[in-house]
C-alpha cells in the first residue's frame, strides 16, 4: 500500500495596507521563514495565487516592484 506524505509549509504574510476597493484593496509581502525569498501582492486574488502556487514559484511580482 502507498503511503502518501504531506508536507506542510510555513509562510509570513505582511499586510501594508487594506482598502474598500472591489479588486480587493490590500497590498503586502509573503515570506519563506529563514530565506530571502519575498514576493508581493496587491490583491487578495494575487494573495491566494502565490499561497496555492508556494512561494518557490511565484505568481506575481517581486518585492522590488512594490515601492
């Protein structure tokens, strides 16, 4: 019988900022704990594509876009 093994990843997600807008209003960083890897987000649309993806594969722009 096969074993099936789960992996379960860790994640900081900083939240800079939060508004009324309707393509969700929220801007921020995800970070992998104990690496340099950061990619930002400006929706919660973009929130949930690098959360689904895993960080190791980013989904939208890197933290140096975000200024």
């Amino acid at each position: 019988m096969a074993q099936s093994t789960s992996v379960t990843e860790s994640y900081i997600v900083r939240i800079y900022r939060r508004g009324e807008d309707a393509d969700g209003g929220i801007a921020g960083l995800v970070e992998l704990p104990g690496q340099d890897t950061r990619i930002a987000f400006r929706s919660y649309r973009e929130l949930q594509e690098i959360l689904e993806a895993g960080i190791r594969t980013p989904a939208c722009a890197s933290a140096d876009d975000m200024a």
